[in-house]
C-alpha cells in the first residue's frame, strides 16, 4: 500500500473555485451526429495507430485517451482480493488539486475519465468532482463502485452531475459468497439493490451498467451461478481476474485468491459458454471466457500486446501519475503537469515496454485487449456459428 505523502513536496495548485458545481451543464446529453462522428474517429483512430505501432512503427507514441482518477485509496468494504481497506492512505489530492488535474485532463482533450478507487463514492467531494469534469467538457463520465453508497438519493445526484456508465462489483450470486469475501455481512443485499436502482434509471438516462465480478479461488465455482444472476437481472456480466501483482492488489491473501483451481474454472467455465451459446446477451463473448482460463495458467499472455497500457492515463490518490496497473507510477502532478509527463521519455519509454509486454502481466481490461484481435473476431464469430448451427438468428 502506498505510504502516506510523507516527504514529497506537495507544490501549492491553483484554487479552482470554492464551490464546485452539482450538475451537469445544459445539454449535457444531446449529442449531435459530429460529437459521435468525432468520438468514434478518435477511438478507430486510437485502434489503428496501434496496429502500427504493432507492426510499422514501434516507437511511435499513442497518447493515452481515457483517465483513471483513483480519488481515494480507502475504502467501506474489506474485500478479500484487495488491500485498499488494510491500511489508511492519507495525503490524498485535494478538492482543488483533483479540479486542477480534470481541467488539465479536458485541455489535453482526453475522452473519457473514469472514476474509481478505493471506494470513490467515500469522498464527500465525489459528485462535485464529477460535475466538475462535465462542466469542463468531458463527456464520457464512468464510475467503479462497491454501491454501498449508492441509494436512491446518491444516485439521482450522481446522474445529475454526469455519470453515465457504471461498473458495480458484485463477487458472489448470493449474501453467503459475496459478503464472506467482501467482508462485511449485509453488503450483498444492499448492493444488489442499489444495482437494481441504476438498472431502472438505465433506459432514461442511457447508461451502460456492468456487473464486475472478480474471478479468484473463492468464487471461481460459482461463475454460472453470477452468469444466472446477470440474466436474471438484465445487466450485462464483466468477468474481471484477480491478480497481485497489480497495485492497491499486493497482499499475501490476494496471493492465494489469484490461484485459482484449474478444473473448477475448467468447468465453469464450460457451464458459462454452453449458456452464451443458448442466449449470449449480457454474458461475456466466448473470446473473454477463453482468456479467463488462459490468464490462470500464464498471466503475461505476453503475444497479445497490451493495448490497456496505451488506452489509460493512470492518477493515483496522491497525485503519483504513469505506470500501467503492474507497474507503479515514477512521476506526479504534484510536480509537474500532466502534458508534460506523458510526452517525457520516461513515460514513452515505458509505455513502449508495456505495449510489448515487457511487464508483470495482469489481466485488467483484457477484454479491450482482444477486441481489436482478428483471433477473437474469429473465434466468437465460429461460436456463433457453432450455436446456431449456420442459421442466422431471427
Ligand atoms: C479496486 S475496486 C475499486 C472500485 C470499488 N471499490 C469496487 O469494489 O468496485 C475495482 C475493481 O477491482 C476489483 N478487484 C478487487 N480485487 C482485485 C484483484 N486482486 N485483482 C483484480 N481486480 C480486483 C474489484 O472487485 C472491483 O471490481
Ligand atoms: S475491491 Fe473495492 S470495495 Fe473491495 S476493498 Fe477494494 S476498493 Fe474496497
Ligand atoms: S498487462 Fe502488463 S502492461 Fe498491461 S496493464 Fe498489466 S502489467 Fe501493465
């Protein structure tokens, strides 16, 4: 866990105002047909500079499009698979230092920022820090919660201030597997609850909401258990994978819980991709329950570059800023701005050696990671095909 700020020079920021804003500005859901022209040019233009960096040209830089603002290191829960709870990380970004660092976000035209943690929804100053980003343009606003905080009144304001996308962490199909690993009795039934209130709000406001369920030893079992949950629910099933050697994850039980029994995956898993077979909305593609067994048996997967490493701008609770998800951060906000960190050659020496792997290996956001594969277009495409026996669907 990372130590409290301790002798780092925290550089005083600009204020930017004393109250931040509580709602998105006007308009904030009306896209025209450019805003979308534009966004889907910058992501196929994202994709198809990777593939030439992947065989044309390898040292060129792709910036990174979205941010992942960890706004806090602590937690409500005390999950298993996690060492966020285990200690107390202090000297966290101010209010004003997290504005300063979205407003450098929107000018280096980032697209997306997602807010997680921690649990970011323990910060009081959460809801204004989102409205802030909307308020500064960005337009793409996601939120990683446990939904302990997550009740009606939270929610109306969150949706307010611009969340549109939702990943919610359920580890288990019942109270008895989610709350023993979460670590706090109760929480299973007030999350799925709260889950259940962002799913009704998911027509009007037009969210993305997935359920993220972490795969690691003590609930690897029960993986067709969640996929009947998801259908059951209507909300689509994020398979994510424990692993220690990502940051926030680097504890001696996590060590234990990323080890995961091979032939009970094996046959969950089985379980999982005959149910995508019969009805594939909201379970994951057959190419994602692939990769879950593979990531257990050799977590580098080094073949399959790392496009997660390129996509992500990663702010740490105390400002630290670069790494990938394996590999801590070297620099900060609190020293220098964020353009120029990532046009130093520290963070494009780096993000090249990510790109190819040389790294830890973990297995976060692998889904993104495949998806621009020709191997995986194939493989679900000879699923499909598999399941319906050559007819198209109706
Ligand atoms: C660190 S949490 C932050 C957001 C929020 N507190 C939550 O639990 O959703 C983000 C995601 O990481 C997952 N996670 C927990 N332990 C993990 C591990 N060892 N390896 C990979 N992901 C893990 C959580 O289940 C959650 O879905
Ligand atoms: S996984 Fe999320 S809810 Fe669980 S301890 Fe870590 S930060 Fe908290
Ligand atoms: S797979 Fe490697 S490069 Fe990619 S995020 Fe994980 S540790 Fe970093």
């Amino acid at each position: 866990m990372n130590p409290a700020a301790g002798s780092a020079v925290a550089i005083e920021m600009p204020r930017a105002g004393a109250r931040l804003p509580a709602e998105a500005p006007v308009g904030f859901d009306r896209w025209s047909g450019l805003d979308r022209a534009r966004r889907t040019t910058r992501l196929a233009g994202f994709f198809g500079l990777l593939t030439l960096k992947e065989h044309v040209a390898p040292r060129l830089h792709v910036r990174p499009l979205v941010a992942e603002l960890f706004l806090t290191e602590n937690c409500n829960l005390r999950c298993r698979s996690c060492g966020c709870w285990t200690t107390t990380t202090r000297g966290e970004l101010r209010t004003d230092e997290w504005c300063n660092v979205i407003d450098q976000l929107a000018d280096l035209g980032i697209l997306k920022v997602n807010f997680t943690g921690g649990e970011p929804l323990v910060r009081r100053d959460a809801v204004g820090l989102v409205a802030y980003a909307a308020n500064r343009g960005i337009r793409d606003i996601h939120l990683n919660t446990n939904a302990i905080h997550l009740d009606p009144g939270m929610l109306t304001r969150i949706l307010a201030a611009g969340v549109r996308s939702f990943n919610i962490s359920v580890d288990g199909p019942d109270a008895a597997t989610h709350d023993e690993i979460r670590g706090v009795e109760g929480s299973f039934e007030t999350t799925i609850r709260h889950l259940q209130g962002v799913i009704e709000q998911r027509d009007r406001y037009k969210l993305a909401v997935r359920m993220n369920f972490t795969v690691m030893r003590s609930n690897a079992r029960v993986l067709p258990e969640i996929a009947r949950l998801a259908q059951r629910l209507g909300v689509r099933l994020y398979l994510n994978l424990a692993t220690d050697t990502t940051f926030l994850f680097r504890t001696d039980l996590v060590t234990g819980e990323a080890q995961v029994d091979r032939d009970e995956l094996r046959s969950a898993l089985e379980e999982v991709n005959a149910m995508a077979r019969m009805d594939r909305r909201w379970l994951p593609a057959h190419a994602d329950l692939r990769y879950v067994i593979d990531h257990f048996e050799d977590r580098l997967q080094a073949t399959l570059p790392c496009a997660e490493s390129q996509l992500k701008l990663m702010i740490h609770s105390q400002g630290q800023v670069g790494g990938c998800w394996g590999h801590d951060p070297s620099m900060s906000v609190r020293e220098q701005s964020l353009r120029t960190i990532v046009d130093s050659t520290e963070y494009r020496d780096e993000h090249e050696r990510f790109f190819r792997k040389e790294c830890v290996g973990c297995g976060s956001n692998y889904s993104l990671n495949l998806r621009w594969r020709p191997a995986s277009l194939m493989h679900n495409s000879l699923e499909r095909l598999r399941a319906t026996g050559g007819r198209s669907r109706q």
